[in-house]
C-alpha cells in the first residue's frame, strides 16, 4: 500500500504554486509605496485578514507537528491541546479588548512605539529587539522542518542538498513579498490558509476512504482508541498536561505571540477601524478552535491507519503525518500534503519576513521620525529585507546541527525565554501608572530570562518537582515586572495605560 511520490511531479506543483502567488503579488503590489509595505494603507478586508491569520497561527509546525503529538505522550498528549487553545480564547479577549484599543489610539506602526512613548527610548529600542529575535527564532523553526520534510521526501532525490533547499525556500518567500509587504500578505496568507486546511481536509478524506470509514464512523475510531481525551485536571501543578496550567499558559502565549508580536499585530493594524480589527480578532479566535480540533482529529486517524496496516510509528512524531501522506496514501495525497505543508510554512514566514523589516526600519532606522525621501527608504528598505533574508537562513543551518528535540516544545520553550520581557515591560506599562529608570531596562531584560533559565533547569528541585513546561513565559514576564519596578523613580507617568 505503498507508492513512490514522483519528485518532477512536486517541484512541477510547487513552481506552479508559487507562480500563481507572484501573479498575486503583482496585482496587489501596483502603485506600492512604504506605506503600502507596512500598513497596507489600512485597507485590509477584516474577514481577510481574519481567515489568512489562520494559516500565520498555524503555521508548518502546527500542520506536522499537532497531528504527531496525538499519540506520541508527553506534552499536549491526546486530545488535550485544546486545553491550551481553549486558554487562547481568553488570550485573543484580551488583545481585541484591551490591546487594540491602545494600538489605534496611539495610530502605531509598530507597537513597540507604545513602549517609547511610556518609558522612553531603551525600553523602545530593548522590546523591538526581543520582537526581532523572537521572531527570528520562531521563522526560523518554521521554516527548518519544512525544509526537512522538503529535504527528505523530495529534494533528496534530486540531488539538491539541505542548504539549497534552504535558500530556494527563503529566496521564493523574498520574491513576492519584497514589493507590496503587508498588502500582498494579506492576500497570500488568505490563499495559503485555503491551501493548508484544504490539504487537511483531503488527507482526512482519503484515510477514511481507504479504511471505509464514514465520517461518523472515523470520529468513533480515534475515540474508541482513546485518543479523543481532552481535560486533565490530575497530576497537579508539576503536571505539564494539568488543564488549568495549561489553560493560563494558552491566555499568555496567545497574548504574547499574538498581541505583543509586531508580525501577527501589522495585519490587524491595517484594518480600516478599531472595529474592524476587533471582529477580525473575535472571528479568527472562534474559527481557531475548529481548525485545532480538525489536526488533532488527523493526528488520531493518522495512528489508526498506522495500527490498521502495520506502519511503524517515526521517531519523531513530527514526521507520522508526511510518512503516511506521501507514502501511503496515493500521488495526489502526497502532492497536496506537499502544498499544504509549503502553504502552512509560507503563511508565517513571508509576513515574519515583512514584519522584521518593518519593525528595523520603523524602530531602528526611525524611518517615521527622520527627513528621508520615499526613494531612499525604499533602496534601505530593500536592503534590510535582503539582510533578513540571509539572516533567517544562517539561522535555519544553525538548527540543521544543533536540533535535538520535539519541534513544537522547542518552539514554545524558546518563546518562553525571548517574549516574556515584551510580556513584562507591556504588563508594567499598561497596569501601573509609574515611570522608571528608562536606562537601565535593557538589564533587566536581559537578567529576566538568565534567572528564567536557571530556575527552570532546577525547578524539581527547588520547588517540590514542579515543571515550569509552556509557564515560562508567565516567571519572565513576572521577572521582568519585578525588575522594572525596581527601577522605579516614584512619580506617575501620563502616557496611556488601563
């Protein structure tokens, strides 16, 4: 039951994919300025921006990596991941009810710029550099197990090596988005997210169909073997999988990696109003959780299959659902797997891309501050577009030798050390009215996640077996808060908060 995935075939598909998104770009890149490339002027259909901020959430780790953990154990195991979506929810509440409404106040391009005119320059400058590397990191975990999946499954067999895999990947991500920037993103991500849950969707298909199985009758499989577990309230605290730490830890991830993450924000930010932003958040949230529910129902089918015709299960559980899609279950399957996972990537990625050089030349650069002529920011423009690009492919080779672990626990494990600083200097900033020593936040922000570092590596011991696990960014957010208001001056400050 076995077939061979024809490698002409694929790389016939994904050009021609990426043909259609340049004829895309084209089309919503006429007449492109600086302000089309960070802000879309502020035209953004909000019901766009809220079906391609699907894929951007999902992105490739969510397309491979979900699936696999369903019956894999550990973190997240079964169904109850959605106990951490569900904290999302709450998460998405409080961005569309209290962070938005700061954004559009203030008619920010980054959001960053809230925290110069809060605290002052350092903590402006330190919070954009923490969105840089938080991105950095996360575009670049993204984009390495696609390449992997590429790598092994494709481009393996036509002699191409992991390097060229890399740089053809970021290289076709540069030529589409390097013109009409955030306007263009909005229309990709919308046909990428199309792409991606369509792929899903077609898999889920062709399993039931090879196993005879109605829709009905699937769900009562994956529920019969157990997988559909969903709430976990044992195990107590030191418990990762606990509903209620998981849940919190949902809310925070959700507002820092949503919220306080200039990518994710500049598509909110080019709606035309508040209110459009906020039915964009408030629809994107619900239609969220339905997407979730739809990889893990995959991820319990992928394990039924694999029971049902003796498939050995992978090592790695990030590679059950490209096994099976381009192994097992026909060309077709294996060629829309291919562009789903390619969709699923590129839908983070080209507005991580977009929002690295957004957030340089606004917050670093001071594009909106300095007398510069519109042709002049565009050549830097380009140049820092191109510098990102080099920037996010030394990275991902950086993985290829230092990758040792589940690629989703990296990626939150890491967000936990790089977002939790936005977390704390956002949290100060709108929940208190006082104003501190403006230059010496960079320390702080940098001794916050040494200590998060260190207690996490003791944690068992120190506090009676507890796991910070997905809760590390609450102790560096709560760190950072500690740090800043020792750095207080006691007087209050007029600049916006709750």
């Amino acid at each position: 039951m076995t077939n061979q995935l024809s490698p002409i075939v694929t790389i016939s598909v994904i050009i021609g994919y990426f043909l259609f998104l340049i004829i895309v770009s084209h089309f919503t890149s006429k007449g492109a300025n600086n302000a089309t490339f960070f802000t879309a002027n502020k035209k953004s259909p909000w019901y766009l921006v809220a079906f391609g901020m699907i894929g951007a959430s999902l992105s490739g780790v969510t397309f491979i990596s979900i699936p696999g953990v369903v019956g894999a154990g550990g973190y997240n195991m079964n169904f109850s991941y959605m106990q951490m979506v569900m904290g999302y929810m709450l998460g998405y509440y409080v961005i569309a009810a209290v962070l938005m409404p700061l954004y559009y106040r203030l008619n920010l391009t980054t959001i960053y710029g809230y925290l110069r005119e809060r605290f002052g320059i350092i903590s402006y400058k330190t919070g954009a550099f923490y969105f840089l590397l938080s991105r950095i990191i996360g575009a670049s975990f993204r984009l390495f197990l696609v390449a992997i999946v590429l790598q092994n499954f494709v481009m393996e067999d036509l002699g191409v090596s992991f390097y060229a895999t890399v740089a053809i990947t970021i290289i076709l991500i540069w030529v589409y988005t390097f013109r009409g920037g955030i306007k263009t993103i909005v229309w990709t991500d919308t046909i990428q997210t199309t792409c991606m849950l369509g792929a899903v969707v077609l898999t889920i298909y062709a399993i039931g169909s090879s196993l005879n199985l109605g829709l009905g009758e699937m769900w009562n499989e994956i529920s019969g073997a157990g997988y559909t577990d969903m709430f976990y309230f044992g195990g107590g605290w030191s418990d990762p999988n606990n509903f209620f730490k998981q849940f919190i830890s949902g809310a925070l991830i959700a507002i820092v990696m949503t919220g306080l993450d200039q990518d994710m924000m500049q598509k909110n930010l080019t709606c035309k109003s508040l209110g459009d932003a906020q039915k964009n958040v408030f629809a994107f949230s619900v239609t969220l959780i339905f997407a979730n529910l739809l990889f893990l129902a995959l991820g319990g089918l992928l394990y039924v299959y694999s029971l049902n015709y003796g498939i050995a299960i992978p090592e790695r559980s990030d590679l059950l659902f490209p096994g099976i899609a381009i192994n097992h279950l026909g060309p077709s399957i294996g060629v829309i797997f291919i562009l789903g996972l390619i969709a699923a990537a590129y839908s983070s990625a080209d507005s991580a891309l977009t929002a690295l050089t957004t957030s340089f030349c606004i917050d670093f650069l001071d594009f909106e501050r300095k007398d510069r002529s519109e042709a002049e920011k565009k050549k830097t423009r380009l140049k820092v577009h191109i510098a990102f690009s080099l920037v996010l492919f030394v990275v991902i080779v950086l993985f290829k030798l230092l990758n040792n672990d589940a690629i989703i626990n990296q990626l939150f494990r890491a967000a936990g050390y790089t977002y939790g600083p936005l977390l704390g200097l956002f949290t100060f900033g709108m929940f208190t009215k006082i104003n501190i020593r403006d230059k010496w936040v960079w320390l702080v922000c940098i001794i916050a996640p040494l200590l998060t570092v260190f207690i996490d590596l003791n944690s068992e011991a120190l506090l009676g077996g507890f796991k910070f696990g997905s809760m590390l960014i609450a102790l560096n957010g709560a760190l950072t808060f500690i740090g800043l208001w020792l750095l207080k001056k006691g007087t209050t400050n007029t600049v916006p908060t709750l």
